[in-house]
C-alpha cells in the first residue's frame, strides 16, 4: 500500500539508454522529493540498470516484419501485461511514468487497465509509433523539444526538456587553453555505430602527424570491432581506449575536449547539458529519421554540426576533426553554447508533474 508521506511512482522504460538514463534521472527527482520508485524494463535495460532496484519483464516488438516474429512479439507483450498487472495490484503505486520503448507498453497497458494515472515522455523531436498510441491511452504527454512533430489530438501535452542524470549538469565548462592532450571521445548508442570502427580511425589517420600525436581517443564500439580497432589505433600511433560500454559517461565528457557521436535524444541531451561540443551523424535508419531532428537542435543553438552519414568519408570527417581540435577557442564556445539547450529541470518538472498526477487521483478516490 502507498504511504501518503512517501508516494510510490511506478517508472516502465524500453531497453536502450535513450530511455532507461531520462528514466533514471526521473527517479533522481523523485527520490529527492522523499518518493519510493519501482522500475520496469526488458532484459537489455536491466544490464543499463547495475546497483538500481528494477524488474525485468517480457517484451517484443509489435513492429517487426514476418508473422512468425509478430505473433512472438505479441505473446511477449500479453505475458509482460499479466506480470505489470500483477505487480501494480501488489505494490499499488500512486502514478506511472513512462519513457517510451516498446517495453513500456506492457506496463502503461496495465496501468490503464488498473486506473493509475500516468505521464509519457518522449525523448525525440518526432512522436514515434509506439509512444503515439501510449500517448493516447494516458493523456499525458511531456515533451522533450518544442515543436515535436507528430503529436496525437485531444492529449494533454508540455515542453518540460529532456531529463539527464545530475552528473552531467555538474560537468565543468570546457576550457578554451591549449594543451598537450586532445580528448576525443567516439559515441555510438547502446551497440555502438559499427561505421564509426572504420571510418574515424581512417579520419585520424589522415590528420597532420603532430596534431594525431596530441589526440587519445575513448571509443564505444561492437563487440567484435574490439580486437580491430586496438590494433587500428596502435598502427596509426594513438593511444586508445576501446570498450563496447563506458558505465561512467559522466567522467568520460567531462575529460573530452570533442565528442562524435550519433544523435540520440538522450546522448543529444547529455552533449548539451555537460557543454561538449560534437560532430553529430545521425543513423539514417532512424525511425521518422528522429536523429537527425534531433541533431538540428544542438547545432541550432551552436553547439555541434550535424554530418550526413551517406555523404562524409574519411577525409571529409580528418578535415572537421582537424579544424575543431586546432581550436579551443572555437570548441569551448560551441560547448557554451550547447549548454543553452539543457533543460537543468526536466527531471524535477516531470517528477513534480508526476507527483501531482498521484494527489490529484489520491483525492478523487479519497
């Protein structure tokens, strides 16, 4: 049963980072304003998720082509509902968030059919398919960025800025003195960006020989891309780092001097909220193409330039990498700049409205 004094919220978070982190943010605010959460995801949020409470539970996409792959994903879905309706009638939470992804819809499902009111986010710059639907059936919908295409009629909807864990906005602005290491820090979503293991080492390798002897380089990249870009990197003379997951990102932009990076809501807002500047290339498989939307607003405001994956080659991105680290001035001040876009209070006003969502029920049931 809630307790008044200590509301209970319920958070349901598909299985990438660009949900579960806002998802963790949230939680953040609300355990600051003396709420318990409970978290919701599938199997490939939990391994985002080490040292937080959470519950894993079945789920598939109703999208994918094929009967057979449909019909599984259908039977996952109706499995996560029975497991999310049982948990909401034991544990009882006063209000639901969800963070989109089809591993909310079992949860955001059970909550409607349970009654507890509940608030979508979406993260990008265009309403995708599944939070469209999730959308309607709560009512509530807190946006990322203003002017989000695709918004469904008759729901309540609000600009509240894309959520970030605290560790990024604490992030020291970017010093504009020259020195004699070059952070570069490469990003590629949770599977990493397999064209990046080729293409920014080829990038790197065309760069004037004094300036790549100042870069070291943090990359994400696939598991089997491991092997390949150490070696890569030690034939080319740069010290590397590779890894297929970096669990302290925080750390990770607050040392680097230049991101690259795909445009994700999340990794966008996370660039903007710890001032990093970056050279953003959207993945042109997108759904809706919601990447490269979301790049136009960082390089809007000035912090980053967006790069169309089909027309940038290697020596096309050495040209880029070689102008942005030749001048820190210039870097520092994109990063500034992207600091415009942060939204330092989405967490708190999702978590407020959240909050408000469990009183204002709490009083009509009372």
């Amino acid at each position: 049963m809630t307790s008044p004094s200590r509301p209970l919220i319920a958070l349901a978070a598909g299985g990438t980072g660009g949900h579960v982190f806002p998802a963790v943010a949230v939680a953040e605010a609300l355990a600051r304003r003396g709420a318990d959460t409970m978290m919701m995801t599938d199997r490939r949020g939990a391994r985002l998720l080490s040292g937080a409470s959470f519950s894993v539970l079945p789920a598939g996409s109703p999208f994918q082509r094929g009967l057979l792959r449909k019909a599984r994903a259908a039977l996952q879905l109706g499995a996560g509902v029975l497991i999310a309706l049982a948990m909401l009638r034991r544990r009882r939470p006063a209000a639901m968030v969800g963070f989109g992804g089809y591993p909310s819809f079992a949860p955001m499902l059970a909550a409607r059919l349970t009654g507890i009111p509940a608030v979508l986010h979406e993260q990008n710059a265009h309403l995708g398919r599944a939070n469209h639907l999730l959308a309607r059936w709560c009512g509530h919908l807190a946006l990322s960025w203003k002017g989000t295409r695709n918004l469904p009629d008759k729901v309540m909807h609000f600009v509240a800025g894309m959520p970030v864990r605290a560790a990024f906005l604490d992030i020291e602005e970017l010093s504009d003195r020259d020195r004699d290491t070059m952070e570069l820090t490469i990003v590629g979503g949770s599977l990493g960006a397999s064209v990046f293991a080729t293409m920014v080492p080829d990038a790197l390798a065309q760069i004037d020989p004094a300036l790549r002897a100042k870069v070291r380089v943090t990359q994400q990249c696939r598991a089997e891309q491991v092997d390949m870009l150490q070696a890569r990197y030690r034939d080319i003379g740069i010290d590397a780092e590779i890894s297929t997951f970096f669990d302290d990102m925080p750390d990770r932009f607050a040392k680097s001097d230049l991101v690259i990076s795909r445009a994700g809501a999340s990794s966008v807002a996370e660039l903007a909220a710890s001032g990093r500047p970056a050279i953003l290339i959207p993945f042109a498989g997108a759904m809706d193409d919601h990447q490269t939307a979301n790049a136009r607003q960082l390089e809007a405001a000035g912090g980053g330039i967006c790069l169309a994956e089909e027309e940038l080659d290697a020596a096309a991105l050495a040209a880029r990498i070689t102008s942005y680290l030749s001048d820190m001035p210039t870097l520092a001040a994109m990063g500034h700049c992207g600091r415009s876009l942060a939204a330092a209070d989405a967490a708190d006003t999702i978590a407020g409205y959240a909050l408000d969502l469990a009183t204002s029920s709490g009083s009509r049931s009372a």
